[in-house]
C-alpha cells in the first residue's frame, strides 16, 4: 500500500507502506502469541488467517467528523489526527472507502465551507455541524448519505467576533492563565489564544441549506463523478454531549432511509444506524468459515422429510440477524437474542424479505434474556417457546461476554460452541472459563475482515468433552 498524503497524521490506518501479506503475517503472529498461552490442549488446528477479498475501498460504512485541523482553521471534514481529539484532518484521499465517499466529502465540505457553516465547537457546545455517515453497498452499489448536526441553527454560521468581545476572551484566558500556574511555571507553558470568531443564526433557512446539499450531492451522480446510486440523503439531529453519533430525530431530503446490501445469496435491508458488517466481501468469509465449523449440511428437497432431527440453533448478540437467517437453512429452528432493538427490528424485516420462517429474534440483553434453567424470556415477558439449543454461536460486542451470561450459556451443556470475537483478547479471555467448564477448543482460525488497521476477527470451534 502506497502512503497517502495523510500517512504521517491521519489515525485511521497501521500498516501503510507495507505489503498486504506483510500485514497478514503480523496480525496471524500477533494472535498466535495471543491465544496459544490460554489454551489448554495440544490437539488444536489454529489455521491460516483468511485474507479480505479486496484491502482498499472495502469498507461500506465510514463516519467522518467536522472540524479544523489548527484553531480558527477553515472547515475541515474527515477523520481525527492521530493521538487528538481535537483536530480534524481532511480526509478526501482515503482508500479505505469505496472512492465515491472521497467525492461526497470533498463537495459537502466545500458546500458549507462556502457558505460559512460551522462545526459544533466540542468544548463551547455550539455550532452546527457533527459528522458524515456513509454507507455503500459493495454488492448493489447504492449509497446513503446522513448529515448530523446539532439543533442549533441560531449558531450554524462563523463570523469574526467584534473587537471588545475578542478583547474580553484575551482577558479572561490571560486571568485563568495567572490563576493555573506559577510565574515560574508559566514559562514552560503557552498562553492560550482566544477564539476569534463568534456563531450567530445565518441569513438563510436551515430547510433551503439542506436541500442545496442534497443538490449538490445528486449532482455529483448527474456529472458522473460517483459510480453509486443514491438510495437516500438524510439529515440527523444529535445534540447528545458525547462525540458519537446519536440519532434525536431523522428527515430523508432524498429517496429512502435504508439501502439493501447482499450476502451470500441474501438480501439485507439496512438503515444509517444498523449493525452491519463492515466488509461485505470479507462477512461472505467469515460467515463460510462459520457454517463450515457449525458442520451442518444443508439437507436436499427430498431429504427435508427425513427423520433426522435438524438442529436447534441460537445465536447470541446476533446483529441484525444476518449468521441467524444463514444458519435457518441447515436449522429446525434459529434463536437470534440482540440487545439493541433496532437491530433486532431490522432483523425481522431481512427475515421476511428472504422468505425465512423458522427464526425468532428477541431483543434484550443475554444476560437477562437467558433465565436460569435456560429458558429465554422475551420483551413482553413471555417465554419464548424454542426448544432447549443444540448448538450456540456467539458473536459478542467488542469487551465480549458477562461472566455472569457466559455461566449461563455454559449451563446450557451443548456439545458445540462457535466464538465469533471481534476483539481476540476478549475471546482470550473467555475462553478460560470455557475451557474450565469442561469445553476444549478444536479449531481457530483468524479473519481479516479490517484490513491496514490492527483489527482482526478470529472464530473458535469449542466441544464439550466433560461435566464438572
């Protein structure tokens, strides 16, 4: 991988200026010295990481942020630099991305730049603008678009602040200054400069500044300078204090709030804020990787009568459901248990677009969904009427599992686990009380599904071999 113009500053990627099967090795080394000292047999297979399909231009979801890159800066629009939580670097230029978001970014920051539209100062809480979510279907190629602002319209414009107010600013950082450290101590530290700019309500109405956004993006398309198609343009307000994309409220200014992504033969539908896996080709490896260790043949036309039982199967932080509906078809019956709800919504509807009946999806947090004897309770709190699991899949956030909810998914007793673990460390982790309860690990096998960063997925085949 060629550096970028941002190599040195940008945050985002690791491994620039080495090859890709440089990165492969060091992030299959890495987990090897990670996870070999917690196991605890010697009959394992730890196989080769299975590489992405493609390294650049593999990610369909990206959030990017407003700011400047230097006080008083102009508007800058893309990722955080490098150990800062202050300054934003434009980021016009990245690969990781399909190259349409470059041109997306590139025109809304000019749009606003233009128009003297400032960002949400973080420490003043005031401003307009937050951040750009993309998201682009490798497979179908469409594209969504969310613009995030605060509600502060009255705040939206940059304009230089009068003299007096300046003067003042300078005033109370000179007294703040003196008041925090000693005349001694001030020499080893600068005196802060006030912002020399105030936020006032622009001339315009907020409603006519949105839709020339949303002009100018479908302009991008008429000129043929994007090669996605607009599934929707929207507009969020997030005034959380937190530096996260929260959704207060949506407004489509074009088309949908939702574009449709395929994997391995289904159909997902998915909106601005959904779990989705971020490589879509790399998903199609990992899931192959996953049914190839579940070891369920898909029965044929004449065999679905036979009387081999099919198992039941649950899939534990299951997402939008996507390993619970790929499971469905060797399946007598899949549980999904997400605690985010809209997930778990979204679920639903990608289960009834496919034409799959035989899953259920229950929101809630596993910890609680899973009551002692292993019965699931549902949001209503019925229980749900599954048949005790044969077989679990596990698919946890970041941190992993509760220790409290893996006792409860130990207490279970199936034969087979599959970890699926975003973090290997918390896979690391978790497989010591795993292992404890009486489960040896038989297969690892990493994913790359985040190349140029020093992310990787990995999958664990555990079987239970004794009580304790």
């Amino acid at each position: 991988m060629e550096l970028c113009a941002n190599a040195e500053r940008c945050g985002g990627c690791f491994y620039q200026g080495k090859t890709y099967d440089e990165e492969l090795k060091i992030k299959n080394q890495g987990l090897h010295e990670l996870l070999e000292p917690v196991i605890r047999t010697d009959d394992y297979i730890f196989e080769e990481i299975v590489p992405s399909p493609i390294c650049e231009g593999y990610r369909n979801k990206m959030e990017f942020s407003f700011g400047d890159s230097e006080k008083d800066g102009p508007l800058t629009l893309g990722l955080h630099q490098k150990h800062s939580f202050f300054n934003i670097i434009n980021t016009d230029i990245c690969s990781l991305p399909h190259s349409d978001a470059n041109e997306i970014i590139r025109a809304t920051r000019e749009y606003f730049a233009a128009l003297e539209i400032t960002y949400e100062h973080k420490k003043a809480h005031e401003g307009y603008l937050r951040h750009l979510l993309f998201r682009r279907a490798i497979k179908t190629g469409e594209i969504l678009v969310d613009l995030v602002t605060t509600s502060q319209w009255d705040s939206a414009m940059r304009v230089t602040a009068p003299q007096e107010i300046y003067e003042e600013r300078a005033k109370e950082l000179s007294e703040w200054f003196n008041r925090r450290y000693s005349p001694k101590a001030q020499k080893k530290h600068k005196m802060p400069t006030p912002d020399r700019y105030i936020r006032v309500a622009p001339p315009m109405k907020e409603e006519a500044v949105l839709n020339g956004w949303k002009d100018t993006l479908l302009k991008l398309k008429g000129e043929g300078k994007i090669q996605g198609t607009f599934a929707g343009i929207l507009h969020t307000v997030n005034d959380s204090l937190a530096d996260a994309v929260t959704d207060m409220g949506t407004t489509v200014l074009y088309g949908q709030s939702f574009f449709y992504e395929e994997i391995l033969g289904l159909r997902f539908r998915i909106t601005p804020f959904s779990f989705f896996q971020t490589n879509s080709l790399g998903a199609e490896k990992l899931y192959e990787k996953v049914r190839e260790y579940a070891g369920f043949r898909e029965l044929k036309k004449e065999q679905e009568d036979s009387p081999v039982r099919k198992p039941v199967i649950y899939d534990l932080y299951s997402g939008t459901g996507t390993i619970t509906q790929l499971m469905s078809s060797v399946a007598m019956k899949a549980v999904g248990v997400e605690i985010v709800e809209e997930a778990v919504v979204a679920a639903r509807e990608n289960a009834e677009l496919n034409g799959v009946t035989n899953c259920d999806f229950i929101a809630g947090d596993v910890l609680k969904v899973i009551e002692e004897g292993g019965r699931l309770i549902k949001e209503d709190g019925s229980y749900e009427d599954a048949p005790r699991p044969d077989f679990i899949i596990l698919d946890p956030p970041r941190d992993g599992i509760h220790p409290k909810a893996l006792t409860k998914i130990i207490d279970y007793g199936v034969d087979r686990l599959i970890y699926v673990a975003c973090k290997p460390k918390s896979l690391a982790r978790d497989l010591v009380p795993l292992q404890e309860a009486g489960y040896k690990v038989l297969k690892l096998c990493p994913v790359d599904m985040f190349p140029r960063t020093n992310n990787c997925e990995c999958i664990a085949l555990l079987e239970k071999v004794s009580d304790k």
